[in-house]
C-alpha cells in the first residue's frame, strides 16, 4: 500500500501544479510530438524543470542555481533553456547523433554516450533526470542503476517513463499496440508507407509500472525512494500507482523519485531507513 508520494511526513510542493488543467495541457501537447517537436518538448521543458526545482528544493532547501543536471536521453537538448533560466549546467546524453542534431540545436558540454554505461564517474553530478527515455531502452533499469551511480549522495535522481499498456505506450504506433508491438509496428509501415520512428523491439521496449516499483523495492540501502506517483495525472489522481492492474491502463507515464543517502556510521546507520515512501505492491510482492 503506498501513502500519499511525499517526502518524510510533507506533501512535495510539487503536488500543488498537478492539476487538472496541467494534465489537460500536456496531454494535449502529444499530439505535436511527431509534427512540430518543439512544441510538445516545449511544453515538457518547462513542467520538467517545474518538476526537478520542486522536488530539489523539498530535498535540499535550495533552487538549482549552481548545480550540475545531467539529461540522460536528452536528445537535441529541448530541455537547455529551461535550466539555463534556473541557473543550472545542464548536460545532456544522448547515443544517436542524429538525434543530438535533430532540431538544429547545439548544447555546450553535450555527450554522447548509452544510458546503460554513463560517461561519467561516481557521485558526479548533483541532479540526474530521464523523461520519456526508459522506453527506448533494452535494458532499462541499468540505466535507472547507472542514474543512481553518477548521483551524489544527497542529490537528486528523477526517472520519467511511458508505461507501455498505457494509452501513450506504443507511441506513434498506438493504439494498436495493444494488439502487440510487431502488429501495431507493421500496420503503421502499411499505412503510412514508411517505419514508425519508435519501432519496437529496437528502440521501444515493453515497461510496465509494476517494473518502476520492483526497481524501487530493490534499490540498495544508500539510496531512498521519495516519490512514486503519474506525471501526468492532477494530484487527486495519484491513488492510481496504489491498484495493479488499473495503474498499468491508466498511470500512463510513471515518475520514480531518489537520493542517494550520505554513507551512515554507528547509531544512524542501524536507525536509518529504508525509505521515505511505503511502496506499493507488485505482483511479485503481493
């Protein structure tokens, strides 16, 4: 059973932009995702660094200025400005050099490089994000692993993903892809004449949320789940991640929330706990 997603015994300030009109807002945005990119990645800047500020400051008491946010996944680097605005270094990582170059942006300091083997030493950076990249990944959860790796501790890790059974999982593929991934990839190729961009099984992999909290369950002890909750949803809405089978339909994009504990020694470290957030049950651990 999970608590309301908060950290220790306080609502994230976060929870007060989950709003209804947010949600219709980016929700609405998704139908620019394939035609006018920037648009829709605009639109996602915005709430994200939104996202990071809030859930910094909760953990902290500090803004962004001065830190170090490292992007994995992040592409061309639609999500620059927004940090530059928070005074933040932002670092993006992306493996396709295409994509680095899609939107004719250039980002000083960007790095190519796989999200499941980051470029980076440990406890690198002050804050690691990831939106909308888990699902493109073959193995998703090293990469949530390398995520925590690169974090130091007292910083801040968000992980964003589209849970495939949801009704944004098959991307522009959907949505067919609930009668399988290969199926939906080739009626697309049928209509439209040419391969969807997110083609599955190469570059969009089926994730469920009910993986994101067996991540979570899993984690060492140095590191501290603070939220689990759907970025898409208003607030009243979060009660969704508590329901098996109803968050995997409706949860449509899943957000993971840690820090990486300072090491703890004598008293601390018997006392310390495991984390800041009362999971929810998976299928595994029902």
């Amino acid at each position: 059973m999970l608590r309301a997603a908060h950290i220790g015994t306080r609502r994230p300030r976060f929870a007060h932009r989950a709003t209804l009109r947010r949600s219709l807002r980016l929700l609405g945005s998704f139908k620019f995702e394939q035609t006018d990119p920037a648009v829709f990645y605009g639109g996602l800047a915005v709430d994200t660094s939104q996202l990071v500020r809030d859930f910094y400051s909760d953990l902290t008491g500090r803004a962004l200025r001065g830190t170090t946010v490292l992007d994995v996944g992040g592409g061309p680097g639609y999500f620059a400005e927004e940090f530059a605005r928070e005074g933040a270094r932002y670092i993006p990582v992306e493996p396709d050099p295409s994509e680095m170059h899609a939107a004719g942006l250039s980002v000083p300091g960007a790095v190519r490089g796989s999200g499941m083997a980051l470029p980076f030493r440990n406890d690198a950076v002050d804050i690691c994000i990831s939106s909308n990249v888990a699902e493109h990944v073959p193995q998703p959860w090293v990469m949530a692993d390398e995520m925590m790796r690169v974090t130091r501790p007292g910083g801040l890790m968000i992980l964003s993903y589209t849970v495939w059974c949801g009704p944004f999982g098959g991307h522009e593929t959907g949505p067919w892809h609930y009668l399988g991934g290969e199926y939906a990839a080739r009626r697309y190729l049928r209509r439209t004449g040419k391969e969807p961009k997110n083609r599955f099984g190469k570059s969009l992999f089926s994730v469920s949320a009910a993986d994101g909290l067996k991540w979570a369950r899993a984690v060492p002890e140095d590191v501290e789940i603070l939220a689990i909750f759907p970025r898409y949803h208003p607030r009243w809405a979060w009660w969704l991640v508590r329901v098996p089978a109803l968050r995997e339909l409706l949860v449509s994009n899943l957000v993971v929330v840690a820090t990486k504990r300072a090491p703890a020694t004598g008293q601390n470290a018997a006392t310390s706990q495991r984390s800041a957030v009362e999971l929810p049950a998976t299928p595994e651990s029902a």
